[in-house]
C-alpha cells in the first residue's frame, strides 16, 4: 500500500501503523502474545509520519498527555 492510499483515511498524524498488542486488548492467540502491556500500564503507537505516543487502558486513541 502506498502512503498516499493511507492518506485518504486521515491525516498522518491521526492514524498509526504499528501499535503493542496484547490479550487484553485482543486476544487474539498468537504464540508469545503478551498477557498485559509490557511497558508497564502503557501501550506505545507508532503513527504513519513516524511518532509515537504512549496510551493507557484500551482504548487506543486516548494518548497520554
């Protein structure tokens, strides 16, 4: 996929790429899954123009500030 396809969905700032998984957000029964988030009470997001935040809890879009 090219980076202009992603674009049409939002900015490139609002959609990320690459998030941490674990089964608590989606158990998804993948070998070595993570039981819980492995930075501690934070999930990281890497987003499409190459930054990353930091959330906590499920809900992905809700960064720490």
């Amino acid at each position: 996929m090219k980076l202009s396809a992603v674009s049409k969905y939002g900015a490139l700032t609002d959609i990320y790429a690459v998030s941490d998984l674990d089964s608590q957000i989606a158990a998804g029964g993948w070998q070595n899954e993570a039981a819980a988030p492995v930075h501690g009470s934070t999930r990281n997001n890497l987003y499409f123009d190459w930054h990353v935040k930091s959330f906590r809890g499920i809900i992905m879009s809700i960064a720490i500030q």
